[in-house]
C-alpha cells in the first residue's frame, strides 16, 4: 500500500465526499442474486481463463480487479473504502456466513460497518451474524427451497429455530425484502415459520419504511401475521409486490391498506427482481403497467382507499399502450417517490423534497 504522496495522480486531491460516493459505485456489493453470479469477463485474475492454470506464472497475472481492489491503492482509499465494503454482506452459503464472523470476531470494529444483509441460504450461523450486527438496516431474506427434513416436522428444525429467535430479535429495519423460489411453498412448516419470524422483525422495526416480496401477499394462513404486522408500522409508507391473479388476494392487501402511514403499493414485473428495497433513493422502481381490467383490481375497487393506493404507485392502462390514469395520480407517483427516504452509502438519509 503506498502513501498520498507516492500516489501521483489527480484523483488524489479529490475532495473526500467525492471519493467516497466514486468508490462506493465499485466497492459497495450488488444486493440481488443476479447480480452476485454474474461476473464480467474483464474481472478474471489472468490473461485468458482458457489457459489459466494453477502454475501460471506471476507474469501472465492481473491486478486484483475485484471490490477489494480500491482498498489496496493508498491508505486513504483503504480508510474511506473499508466501510464501504463492509456495508452491503452477501452471504450466499453457511461457509460465508462462518467466514464473516471469523472476520467480525477478530475486527470487532467492523460490525458498526454492515447496513444490508443478504439470507441467501438461511442457516443456524446466520442467526449468529444477525446478532453481530447492531446497525442493520435492510434485510434480504430467500424462503429456503425444500429438503427431506422440511416435511419431517418442525421440531426436527433446531438450526431453522435459532434463526427464527434471532430474526424475531432485529428491531433496527428501514427495509425488508423477501424472496420465494418457484419450489417454496407456503404450506412447509420452515416457511411458515420463517414467515412468521419476519413478521415479529417488522413488529419490532418501527422505523421500517419499505416492503418488498418477490411473491403476491394473500390470505393464506401463513402470511397472516406479516399482513397485520405491515398494517401497524408507523412509518412504512410502500409496498412492493407482484401483481396477484386471485381476485381473493385484495382481501389482503386492503389489511395491508389500512396502514394510515402507507403512500403507495406498487406492482413489479413478475419477471424483475423486486430487490431496490430503498428504489425512491435509486430511481430503480422494477414497477410494471397493470390492465384496468384485471381481475385483482376489479376487486380492489371494494376498498377506495386501497384503489387510491395502487393508483399512486402503479400505471393502470385501459389498454396495452393507452394510460387511463389522470396527470394528478401520475404527479402523486413523482411526488411519493420524491417523498421517499433513501439509504446512503454510510446510512445516512437521503434528502427528502
């Protein structure tokens, strides 16, 4: 690592809120799945990957040019990065998780660094992880697919249960998204138990604002404690799911509605992945058009201030390229997203208009 002064280039004598926001476009972590797997070609550690080999001599090797590589160019970078690259923790598998801890133990420091958290493969370890971190505020959560033990009964889950403990815990939340894979099904006992833990974390984050499921809310059991849980928060003011094809489903989200607190409910492309939990901050919607004529919005009509809700956050259509909804329920979309705090790269909020 060299000094400022060896460090011979304009970038140097950047002002430091400028270097921060620079590098916290290459150091801060995707906070999608997509994302994680996907790995440009120009970030292989070796003139081509088709000749790569591990005795490939020192000559034919690349500079790191991962996120870790800021922090090696000055003293400097390192200082202003570290807290950058410690703010988004994706933890895609238990040997992550074991990782991060080792790390967390031998740094104490580091833990007032994280502000978003990816559950990719919930485990017992990552109850541990939730507990290490003091100032989370945006939760990611992936529903775990099904395993032989998922059908062999609840009390078979000790590591599922520790985890549950813990996510009940989190009372520090801004954001939630959570995430369900075409094999997870509401009727497993760990998914309705994860579900539930979920919800006492909403219970307990007052300061949540935003809602995110890559899956439509309903009237299953299951989401029952997540529904009126959301009805309660104070301060969330969006909800972000797909858009229901059960016209039953508005049931609800017209619970959900009943939050005074709540701006707007948007609908996302079934396709996209509902995972800007903070997207007002962003510009990143992931919002799709909805037909006037679908059946879940005929149904929604029963409850206007629901109808007013959807309006707000989603563009309804008459037809496929014809807008029904008015100037005003287009300039109260611009001004809910104007309205709507974001997270910055240090956790601090962005501005409000």
């Amino acid at each position: 690592m060299i000094t400022e002064e060896e460090l011979d280039s304009p970038i140097a004598s950047f002002p430091e809120e400028l270097l921060e926001r620079i590098l916290a476009l290459v150091v801060i972590a995707p906070s999608t799945p997509q994302q994680l797997t996907h790995r440009a070609a120009w970030h292989s550690t070796t003139t081509s990957s088709s000749t790569s080999t591990p005795t490939t001599s020192p000559s034919k090797t690349k500079p790191p040019r991962g996120r870790i590589a800021p922090l090696l160019v000055s003293r400097t970078f390192y200082r202003i990065a570290l807290p950058l690259f410690y703010h988004t923790i994706p933890l895609p598998s238990p040997a992550h998780a074991a990782a991060l801890l080792h790390t967390l133990a031998t740094r104490p420091s580091l833990t007032c660094f994280p502000r978003t958290l990816l559950l990719l493969q919930p485990g017992a370890l990552d109850a541990e992880v939730l507990r290490a971190l003091p100032r989370l505020e945006v939760l990611h959560v992936t529903l775990p697919t099904p395993t032989p033990e998922s059908f062999s009964g609840w009390k078979n889950q000790e590591p599922m249960r520790a985890l549950c403990g813990a996510l009940r815990e989190v009372s520090t939340l801004r954001a939630m998204v959570v995430r369900k894979d075409k094999g997870t099904y509401l009727s497993q006992p760990t998914t309705r138990a994860l579900l539930k833990a979920l919800a006492g974390a909403v219970r307990r984050s007052d300061g949540l604002e935003t809602f995110t499921t890559t899956f439509p809310l309903s009237t299953d059991p299951a989401l029952a404690p997540l529904t009126s849980a959301l009805a309660a928060k104070p301060l969330l003011h969006t909800l972000t799911t797909p858009i229901p094809a059960v016209p039953s489903s508005a049931l609800a989200y017209a619970a959900v509605a009943e939050n005074p607190a709540l701006r707007c409910v948007r609908f996302s492309s079934s396709s996209c992945d509902n995972s800007s939990a903070l997207s007002c901050n962003n510009g990143n919607n992931h919002t799709t058009t909805v037909l006037s004529t679908s059946l879940f919005l005929t149904a929604a009509r029963a409850w206007p201030r629901l109808g007013s809700l959807i309006r707000a956050g989603t563009a309804i259509t008459a037809t496929a390229g014809s807008t029904t909804a008015a100037a005003s329920s287009s300039r109260a979309r611009a001004s809910t997203t104007a309205a709507c705090a974001g997270v910055g790269v240090n956790g601090r909020k962005g501005c409000r208009v």
